[in-house]
DNA sequence: TTGACAATTGACCGGCTAGTCATTAGTATA
DNA sequence: TATACTAATGACTAGCCGGTCAATTGTCAA
C-alpha cells in the first residue's frame, strides 16, 4: 500500500467520526504513524486530501452503479441497484458517513460542483434504469420517481450507518423494490417536471474528453502492481492511442479490469468510450 | 429584540452558509456589530448557542406538526401534515440548511442525543397520524411507511433549501399526499419490525416532568413583552401550581397562546399536560 | 453634578491550526 | 566504503481559535 493509500484510508475513519473541519493534519499523520511532513510529501494541503477521498470512492461507486444497471436481466436491475447500493454503503460506511456528514454548499466551491457532478451522475444511472423499467409509462414521473429512490436510499441507510443496526440486506432490497414498484406503477401527479431539473443543469456536465481518460487511465496504470490486470490496462491505454484491436478483445480486456477494485473509474470511463 | 435574539438570528446565517465548526465566535459578534465580550454575556460558550438555536427551532417545529396532526379533519392530515412541514423548512431556511449540515453523530455527546430526541419525537407524531389514517391496516408496515415520510421530507426539501428552486408548494403537498396513500394501502413487505426500533430506543424518551414544565413556562413568561399572551401563559402557570379553573377557561387560554411565535413550545408542553 | 452600578469593550491568554523547510536517516549504486 | 540520491522528520512560523477580565463607557437616582 502506498503512503497515500494509508493516509486516505486513516483519515477517512477519523473523518467519520468527526468531520473533515474537525479533524486536524496532525491527528491524521498521528493515527498513521507518520510525521506531519510526511502527510504534504503526499498531499498539497488538507483539501487535496478530501479531494482526492471523494473522487476515489464516488468514482468507485459510481462504475459499480452503472455496471449494475447496464448489465443484467431486466427484471432483476431495481433489486441489483438497490442491493449494490447498500452493499456498497455497508462496505464503505465511513466513507457514507463523511458524505452524510459534509453535504451542501459544502466549504469550497469546487469540492461542492465536485459533489453535484456525482450526485448528477447518479441520477442519470437511475433515470436510465427507469426509462428501461417503466419507458413511456414514466415519461413525466422519472424524475419523481428517482427522487423517491434517493429518498429511500438516505433514510433506510441511516439505520445501519449512524444506528449500526444489523439489517437483513434482502429483505431491505425486497421491500424498497415493491414500494418502487408501487409508485412508478401508480402515481399519477408529476411535481419535478422537466424545466425544474434544467434549471439545476445550467453548470454543464461534460462528457470526459479523450485526453482526461488517457490521463486517468496512465495515472492509475503507475498506481498498479504487475498484474493481468495491469497488462490489460496498458493495453488499452494503447488502444485509445491507436485504435487496432479487435472488439472482442477490447470487451475481453474491459472484463478483466471491471472487478479489480482499482480499475472501476478507468473501467468506466472506457466502457463508456468504447461504447460497450 | 434581546441581544440573545440578535445574536442566534445572526449566527444562524454563518452557520446555515458556512456550518458550524467553521464559523467562529469573532466572525458572529462582527456580524452582529458587538464586541467578543459581549457574545459571553448572552452564552456561556459557542456550544450553548447551538443548543439554544436548536432548542428554539425544533421545539417550534415540533409544536406546529403535532398541532396539525392532533386536530382537524382526517382526510386533510396528511396534508396539513406536509404543507407545515415544508411551509416550516422554508420559512426557517437558515435553521434547515443548519440541521442539514451538522447531522448525525454531532461533535458533542449532548447535542447528539438532543438531536436524537426530537427525531424521535417526530416519529412518533408521524407515527399517531399513520395510525389516525391507516389504522390496523398498517399495523406492521407503520415504521416503513415512516421511514418513507421522511424520506420524502428531506430529498424534496433540498430542491428548495440547496438549489434555491421556486417550487409550487401545494403541487408538491399533492404529489406528496398521493404517493404516501399508494404506499400505505399497498405496501405488503414489511422491513422495519417493532425489535428494530426498540434497539433505537435505549436511551430512554422521558415525559418532561410538572417541574420542567413550570421552569419552561417561566423561563418563557420572563422572555415575554408585555401582552395577552404572556397575561394567559401567567394564568396558565398559575393553574399548574394551584389548579383552579374551568376546564374551558383553560382551552381559552391555550388557544390564545397556540399561535404566538415565542409560545409554541410552551403551548405544546401545557396542551399534552392539561390533556387539550 | 456626583456617585453607584450595570453594560460593554477589546487587548490578551494559552492552545491549536495548516503549512514550511533545514536537517537527518535510509538506500542504492559505484 | 564513499557517494549521490530520496524519504522522512519535527521544530518552527504566522495566524486564528474559544474564552477571560481589567478597564471603560453608559445610565440613572440622589
């Protein structure tokens, strides 16, 4: 594990336990054993820190999303989402509880576009998953309806994150399923109509150019010990350079990364370009 | 205004922009053009205002919802229930934005368990409206159905409270009112059983005992213009030490007080006391 | 006008903050 | 072993923090 590694993993515990302003540099160099000096060889400032926390875990969750719902039987994606989604909450739960815990209008600005870009992307995923669920039929109830979603996600996740509860997570699933279920089937008044959630869309949010994915892909390459995975990567990476390879290859390559748990951002930025 | 007033109202607007942690006892007596002495004079310390500013708001809060629900017609609670919800989130969006900010698991172990007490009373008034409207039928789904609720309170809420949108406020009340029915009449999972909330409620929810009611009371009559009002509450405090009337002069005298602002929690205390 | 008292001030305290950098320790090569 | 390099340290700075309190100002009855 690299030293920015260690100092992302202990930070975001003390981070959940007490928030990002609360928590000082020294406290975290301090739980990891290292001095204070050795925390900005890793990071330029404390920001930087949080930064690169957020981009780590919500790119992380987010690919796992995405693949859920791209994937898979139509009649199991509502419970496939929910379940990755709570499963990925449990899993990662001090990471859950600092983005409960530093929400809106978040202390600089681009920490909070940051958060809003994610939080954008994320409905996306779930809009898409409606419109193959319920199509035509939910046309002006979508956005209601993935705003019921992200409602059921924070409060049922409270239970387990701040309550600590031990949950039946199927049972959980099931449940959220049939009220989903419930509502796209039945509601019939639309609140959130199209022109609201444009008017929340006027700070673009641009597609990743070429050169950003070639950028994150070699960054994560270095990151990387030797691996199958690695080589598939660089491969890739070569591919975005100059196109050659057969599709099937390029999807044989993409399926190999998917599930290694530092690849799931390049594995989505390049599932993405290469349209699969 | 007291300088208490002057100062909570002032300090509510750093909190609500920049949260607590963040916002410093200098930058507050700056913003209300008084000195740093001045502030000590009023509070004992930065965490006794934010106690004070959340005592002063959630009691309000929960004194008008238990209002709404505890009287009127059955097939308007719902709602009323919403439309004062949501009528107080945005009348008070500082104090929204604050409770937003600085959730669960708060810096100081009083604050969180204060924090914890008032949701929990707001439970458990959402939870007598389920059973008001649903009864029986919703025996074993009450809990979900109020995990629901809330979720719909705090997603919808934060169209307005972090993105500033104008919304159509009856629209929304509608929306909300539908898909709550479809749910209660519908839902058959039930996740949340009786055990799981029993595990949230170690930390026992005591009834405020005659004395606490009194000193409340008084408190309150001390911070009081001369008025109608504070000549009903006097009476009223009276009646607490001595009980001598009328059972109808009473509801005169709670009915007069039931609206003032500075009143509201006071009124909810006596009303529950006097059994109104 | 005086004197007694309450209200208000802001310089000050010890302590903690984010961030820096000269110094030292560790390591790999020649 | 000597050299050249990087990795790591922690004392240090400047500044802000919550909180205090002696000194000052304001108020009002005598």
């Amino acid at each position: 594990m690299t030293k920015k590694q260690l100092i992302m993993e202990k930070a975001l515990e003390l981070f959940a336990k007490q928030g990002f302003e609360a928590t000082s540099v020294q406290q975290i160099t301090d739980h990891c054993g290292i001095s204070k000096g050795a925390f900005y060889l890793s990071f330029k400032s404390k920001d930087e820190l949080i930064v690169a926390l957020i981009d780590h875990f919500m790119r992380q969750f987010n690919a796992d999303i995405d693949f859920v719902v791209s994937e898979g039987k139509k009649e199991d994606l509502l419970y496939n989402f929910y379940y990755t989604t709570f499963h990925s909450f449990s899993k990662h739960s001090d990471f859950a509880k600092l983005l409960m815990k530093e929400p809106t209008q978040s202390f600089n600005e681009e920490l909070f576009s940051k958060l809003h870009n994610y939080n954008k992307s994320l409905e996306n995923v779930i809009l898409s998953m409606i419109e193959r669920l319920y199509g035509e039929q939910s046309k002006d109830l979508k956005y209601d309806l993935s705003y019921c979603i992200k409602g059921f996600m924070s409060t049922y996740s409270e239970l387990f994150l701040v309550y600590k509860l031990p949950i039946d997570l199927d049972l959980l699933v099931r449940s959220l399923v049939e009220k989903t279920n419930l509502l796209a089937k039945n509601m019939t008044i639309s609140f959130i109509p199209d022109e609201l959630i444009q008017m929340l869309d006027q700070p673009l949010n641009k597609e990743p150019s070429l050169e950003q994915i070639i950028e994150t892909v070699s960054k994560n390459i270095e990151d990387m010990e030797d691996s199958i995975e690695k080589e598939s990567l660089m491969l890739l990476k070569q591919e975005l350079l100059e196109p050659a390879l057969h599709p099937a290859i390029i999807k044989g390559l993409l399926a190999n990364i998917q599930h290694h748990p530092h690849c799931k951002w390049p594995a989505y930025l390049l599932r993405k370009h290469f349209g699969k």
